[in-house]
C-alpha cells in the first residue's frame, strides 16, 4: 500500500504591515492536527481537500501531521514559525518510512530570520526525508517562488486561477503525479524563471479579457507540450518587501532540461511583454458614490481593493465609509470593518438600542481615522458559517464575535463589525448575519479579486474603489526597501 505523509501551513506575509503573526493569529483560523487534518478537509474544495480525497480514493495510506493557516498580515514571529514548521517536519520525521511527502502551502511566508518561509521548510523536509523520497507542494498563484523552493521539492503545482477557485483540482493533480513518480514512469527536472517586476492584484485577475488572464492561457498551451509535466506561473505578491519577490514561472519537464528551460524561457518573456497591460486605474471614492447615486438598480459593489484582509491590510478602513454614510443614500451594507473594540460596545449597548461608536481606523494610520458615528445595535453575537460559493466550497469562516450596526439618520448604512479580519469573499457573510445582499443597492467588500466568484453573479456593476490602504494596486504608496532592484514599474530602464 502507497503511504505518504500530508500537512502543511499557509500564510501571506505582507511585510508592510504592523501586525505580528503569532500563534494565536494561527489558531483563531486553523490549526489541525493529526486525523482532524484528513476529517475536516474531506470533500472541502481546497488543496488539502483535493490531496485527501484523491489519495483516499486510491485506497493509499496517509499520515497527516499538521495544518495550519492564518489570515495575511505582517511578518511571522519565530515562535510560530518553529512551532509550526517544527511540528511539521517532526512529524514528517515519525512518519518514517514514507513512499511521498505531499504538501499544500502557500508560498508567500515572510518570517523572522526567514525571508523564505516555505523554502527554508522545504529544505527542512528534504534533509528529514533524504533525497529519494518525492515531495510534492501545491502552492498559491501568489506565491514568491524562489530557488529553494525549486530545488527541495520534486514538484511544484500552483493554483491557475484568480478568484482561487482550482485549488482542490491542483491538490488532486498533485496527488495523479505522486503516483507517477512513486512508480518511476517520470524523472522532474525544474527550471524557475523571476521575471523583474511587480504588479498589483487586480489585474491579476484570470478571467476575461486581463493579461494574467492571456498569460494563463498561455501557460495551460505550453503545459500540453511533449515532455512537460506542468508549469507554475506565479503572479507573486507583491507587498512582499524581499529580495525574490514578483511574477515568476517554474517549469517541470520529464527528465529533458532543455525543455523545461525553452518553456520557461518563453513563458517568462510573454510575461514581460505584457507588463505595461498591468498598469491599471482605479475609481475615486467621490466618482464611485456619484455612479452609484446614477445607478438605476442593484447590488452595485464596491471593491475596497486597498484594504483587503486577504492581503494583509487592516480591514478596519474607514474613508469608503464616510463617504457613503455623508452621502445620504441608502440600502447600503458594508462588509466589514474589524473592530473587536465595537464590537464588545455593541454587546455593552445591546441589540435594538443606539449608541455613540469609536469605529475603525485603529490598528495604524494607512486606512482612514477613526469614525465617531451614532448607530442602532441590529445584532451582537458569535458568527460563523460554511461557504457556499466557488471559492473554498464546504470550509468554514469564523467571523468571531459580530455586530450589525444601522449607522446615519435612518440606517441607511448596515455595517458588519467583527472581532476576526475577514476577506469578504463569499455572499454567505452577509446572509449568516441577516442581510440579504440580493436586495441591497450597493454591497461595500473589502477584498482585491476574490469577491468575484460570488459576488459577479448577483452584481449589477463593479466599481474598484481608490481608498487607502496596505494593499493598494499603486505600487508608489510602499516605501520598498529590500526588493530586488530595478524592478518594474519602480525603476525606468529595467531589463529583461
């Protein structure tokens, strides 16, 4: 019988934030171990789900470990590093002997003494399991892809989607080429490509008429090439301030380095080709509240692009906000503003009662001040539910403890406050707190992409909004200290 050994971590450091990713960050969102892995991943559309319920139907043993995940903010600390790699490699160790290692991670670990977060565990793993024991890792098409990365694992797959709506179908393909290579039908080579540049996240975006979008259409062409295996095209992310950061391609051929090293070649140059199409314009918050008073129905959404959790900003941005609560319209709901502080006033005032709220703006000074308004308690209590969308179908969010407030004269602003950051990308948030988002004229998300593959469907018009924050598409607000230079677009006359 197939035995491998499964586990993994997941995090998106942007390192221009100020908060800390400690353990309890990484508990308050998951961490698993042991059968809880293969239990609570089963049939989830995730990399996890997918390398779970492709190994069990092969009737192939599987040891897990650990897996842990916390939402994208700053820089991890050592302790939850060592605690968490260590436990992983630690238990890949016991495991022993194993036919493979499979592991989903997300490639954009940023921690103390480790710029490398997923290479420097990678190469951890490999010095454990020696030099003949395959290692496969899925990563996130916002990984940072860097030589370690291609010279510990054997293979590496990346998510070929933004909205990631794949990620359970990249942990079954790296499940379909374990067993390849576990029977000795294919020998990997690897060549990785960093292209210089840097680009922001919307248009990244993989559907449509986008460059990512022309550039995956490329790479899928070029993986059906003889002697090709697959091919990772990383979009990077960008506020990752080190040295290996931007878009990157690493190719994995079948035993022909020349092949891998032409596709990659190719790839990379179509990459740089199309840099000047990732140079795109965003909408200022007074235009984007007069197209939504022009609007003839809804739900028009606002995209809060710059202030997206899931990308390590603050989610406690407040000038779309204001600007929606001073502009007198109404059948607004703003998803969300986390405020663990309100949300206990909330509890304090209670739900039906009205009250003066400290709102946002706290955890730094890049995302609007904080609001003084007057508002009506809806609701207060715990949160959490299964999304239903296509992206991580069947896992479940915790919003923590939540309060819906009814903000401006007649509670023409529903604003969801939760205790956890949250990246909106599911309708299900709004419904698991009681409002409709179907019914609403405009729906604030704080998100970059992701919010599309749920929220197109039912949206009238998107707007990405120009507000500030830590994950703003211009790229000239960071103050980049580490960054490979030159680099596009920071740098005239780069390259490539």
């Amino acid at each position: 019988m197939t035995h491998v050994v499964i586990g993994g971590v997941s995090h998106e450091t942007n390192t221009f934030s100020p908060i800390r990713t400690d353990l309890p960050l990484f508990e308050r969102r998951a961490f698993l171990r042991g059968k809880d892995v293969i239990e609570q991943s089963r049939g989830v559309s995730t990399a996890l789900g997918g390398i779970v319920d492709a190994a069990e139907d092969r009737g192939w043993k599987m040891t897990p470990t650990l897996f842990a995940s916390a939402t994208p903010s700053g820089i991890v600390t050592r302790e939850a590093y060592e605690t968490i790699v260590g436990g992983l490699v630690q238990g890949i160790t016991d495991a022993q002997p194993v036919d493979g290692v499979l592991l989903p991670l997300h490639g954009a670990m940023v921690a103390e003494e480790f710029d490398d977060g997923e290479g420097e565990l990678l190469r951890r793993v490999r010095e454990a399991v020696g030099p003949n024991v395959p290692v496969i890792t899925v990563l996130d098409f916002h990984a940072t892809l860097t030589p370690a990365i291609a010279a510990h694992a054997d293979i590496v797959i990346g998510y070929e989607t933004y909205p990631h709506i794949d990620p359970y179908q990249r942990g079954g393909e790296a499940v379909e080429l374990m067993e390849r290579l576990i029977a000795g039908e294919i020998k990997p080579v690897r060549t990785l490509r960093q292209v210089p540049m840097l680009t922001p996240l919307p248009p990244q975006f993989t559907w449509g008429p986008t460059p990512m979008n022309d550039l995956m259409q490329l790479s899928l062409q070029l993986e059906k090439e003889p002697g090709v295996l697959c091919i990772m095209l990383a979009g990077g992310f960008t506020y990752s301030d080190i040295p290996d950061s931007g878009v990157a391609v690493l190719v994995t051929a079948d035993a022909d380095q020349s092949v891998a090293d032409r596709v990659a070649d190719q790839l990379a140059r179509a990459c740089w080709d199309a840099r000047e199409r990732f140079l795109i314009g965003v909408t200022p918050v007074d235009e984007a509240i007069e197209r939504l008073r022009a609007s003839a129905q809804g739900p028009v959404v606002f995209a809060d692009v710059a202030d997206n959790p899931g990308a390590g900003a603050s989610c406690d941005g407040t000038v779309i906000l204001d600007a929606l609560l001073n502009s007198g319209i109404d059948g607004v709901a703003f998803g969300i503003i986390a405020d663990p502080e309100s949300v206990d006033r909330a509890a304090e005032i209670g739900a039906g009662k009205r009250g003066t709220f400290q709102l946002g703006g706290k955890v730094d000074d890049l995302h609007g001040p904080t609001l003084q308004i007057e508002a009506t308690v809806r609701s207060v209590g715990d949160v959490s539910f299964t999304n239903t969308g296509p992206m991580g179908r069947g896992a479940l969010t915790r919003l923590g403890n939540t309060a819906v407030l009814e903000a401006g004269p007649h509670g023409e602003v529903e604003i969801v406050v939760t205790e956890n950051r949250v990246q909106v990308l599911d309708p299900e948030l709004f419904r698991a707190v009681g409002i409709p988002p179907e019914q609403r004229r405009a729906l604030v998300v704080k998100s970059s992409v992701h919010f599309r593959a749920g929220f197109e469907p039912i949206a009238t018009e998107i707007i990405e909004v120009d507000a500030p924050g830590l994950s703003s598409p211009n790229l000239f607000r960071f103050p980049f200290e580490r960054v490979r230079r030159p680099i596009w677009p920071l740098d005239e006359g780069v390259e490539f």
